[in-house]
C-alpha cells in the first residue's frame, strides 16, 4: 500500500491552515509523510509559509517511518534547515527540492529526487541516478501500475504520485486503484484517500473538521 503524503500538512478543508504548524504535527502524529514550504532557518525552527514565510515550526522529534518532502522556497535556508532537521533525527528520511526561480519552477536536487510531468520526462528522468521519482502529471496523462512497477523493479526508484487536486482536478478513484504499488501518494485530502488506500489505517473525521 502506498504512504499518505500530506501536502502541506493536514489542513484541509480549510486552506488558511497549510503549512500551519499544528497542520504538520497532525499530519506526522497520523504516520503520514509530510510536504512543507521553507523560507528560512534559526536554531531548532524551521520559517514556514506557502507564497511567503508565515510562521515558525519546530520539527518534532522523527519516530515511526515518516519522511518529509521539505521544498525549499529560498536558497539562504538549505543550511539552517538542515541543520535544525538533523537535530530532530529527520536526516536520512528527508527528501529536499527547491524554487531556484519562480519562472523556472522546482528542482529536485541531484541523487535525491526527479520530478516528472509527462511520459517522455519520465524516461529521461529514470536514465539519470536518482533515489525517487515525483510524477507530477497535470497534463492528465496520469502514470499507470505498469509504469510503477517498471520504475520500482526496473529502475529501482521509488515513485511518489501526485494526486489530481493539487492542479485542480476532480480525484478519480480509478487512479487511486492504479497507484497501490505507488510508494507514496501526494494529495491535499491525505483524510479521504487514506479511507480508500490505506483503509486498515485509515482515521474517520467529522466533515467540516480539519484536525
């Protein structure tokens, strides 16, 4: 089955709270992996924010298997943040990019991970060293299980899918039946999606509640 990634953090559905540090902790104390925007660093606290820095977050200490998807927003904080993060225990379980330039969009840094947006990406993406693949694929042409299983056995990568709503698009649970080999699946409804593809898991929330 494939891991929840938060995006943002557990935040939904109210959007003031993304990246909002109780939304991260939530998303971490349910065993989900976390994606979160940082502008900056200082001591043990990381500076969180989506199109701006917002507040300060503490990294809690790393137990369970969660890892964190941490995008850089500004280059001056790749130190810091490391720093901070290798006191919480999260080096080794944290997979880093950054916006090098708003126009140019993210990077993923060499031999950490590669993102892909469609399938001619995908193959050039898989003849580089790369440890994972973000398939990202807003045109719609949505990665298959047989793609994943390539990527996996083939490739010896692992493969985190993004889910449709990031880019606006309704969810169609015949995807979500394409991804269970996936490692991981990246949506804005880390809830709703754990109910379908990690059920076992799964915690059922009052609708309307974001915590």
């Amino acid at each position: 089955m494939p891991q929840i990634v938060a995006h943002r953090g557990f935040w939904w559905p109210d959007q003031r709270h993304q990246n909002h540090p109780i939304a991260l902790d939530a998303a971490l104390d349910r065993g989900w992996d976390v994606e979160v925007d940082v502008w900056g660093a200082h001591g043990e606290h990381l500076r969180v924010g989506h199109d701006r820095p917002e507040t300060w977050w503490t990294p809690p200490k790393r137990t369970g298997n969660s890892r964190l998807f941490v995008h850089f927003k500004a280059l001056d904080a790749w130190q810091g943040a490391i720093d901070a993060l290798l006191l919480a225990g999260w080096m080794g379980h944290v997979s880093p990019f950054v916006s090098t330039d708003t126009q140019q969009g993210e990077t993923f840094l060499p031999e950490q991970m590669a993102v892909v947006t469609n399938s001619d990406a995908l193959t050039e993406e898989l003849k580089q060293s790369r440890r994972a693949i973000w398939a990202e694929q807003p045109d719609g042409n949505w990665v298959t299980a047989e793609q994943i299983r390539a990527i996996q056995q083939d490739y010896e990568r692992r493969i985190y899918v993004v889910c449709p709503e990031l880019h606006g698009r309704i969810v169609d649970l015949g995807w979500l039946q394409e991804w269970r080999a996936a490692d991981g699946v990246v949506t804005d409804y880390p809830n709703l999606l754990a109910r379908v593809l990690t059920p076992d898991d799964a915690v059922v929330h009052p609708v309307g509640a974001w915590w």
